[in-house]
C-alpha cells in the first residue's frame, strides 16, 4: 500500500477511535465540512488538509503526538502505537 494511503487509513482509524460516542454529523458539524468529507477521512479515502487536521484535533482532542506516532509507525501499528495482536 502505498505510504500516503497507509497514513490516511491510520489517521481514520485514529479519528474513528476519538470520536468516541458522537455521531460523524457531530464532528464534521464541529470543524464545517460535510458529513461525507468527514466520512471518508474515517475510511482513510482522502487526507484532511493541514488546517482541517488542526481543527479535528482540536475537536477530538488528539496531540501532536499521536499525529506523529502514525506518521512513525509500521504497518504491524495501530494509531495509538500499540502493536495489533496476532
């Protein structure tokens, strides 16, 4: 898989994992973009701007280190940096 596509399906797991119990419409109603724009940052098929990434980590209270700690990992990764049981 190509790189860009790995850290954009490792961001949306990320985003699905912090949105916690609020609905897709919550967030992106949150940051003003739609709910399918938001929808397929979750499903990683497109990346959210830099802006954009700034503003849903606001919203979903994630840090920079998280961010960096998907962009470091390997495919073996979850985004939080804890290794996927075999």
């Amino acid at each position: 898989m190509p790189e860009s596509s790995t850290f954009a399906h490792r961001l949306g797991a990320l985003l699905r994992e912090r949105r916690g119990g609020r609905t897709q419409a919550d967030v992106s109603a949150s940051v003003g973009i739609s709910d399918s724009t938001y929808s397929d940052y979750e499903r990683g098929n497109i990346t959210p701007s830099f802006e954009m990434l700034l503003s849903l980590f606001e919203v979903l209270d994630i840090d920079a280190a998280e961010l960096l700690a998907i962009l470091d990992g390997d495919d073996d990764d979850e985004p939080n940096g804890h290794e996927k049981a075999a």
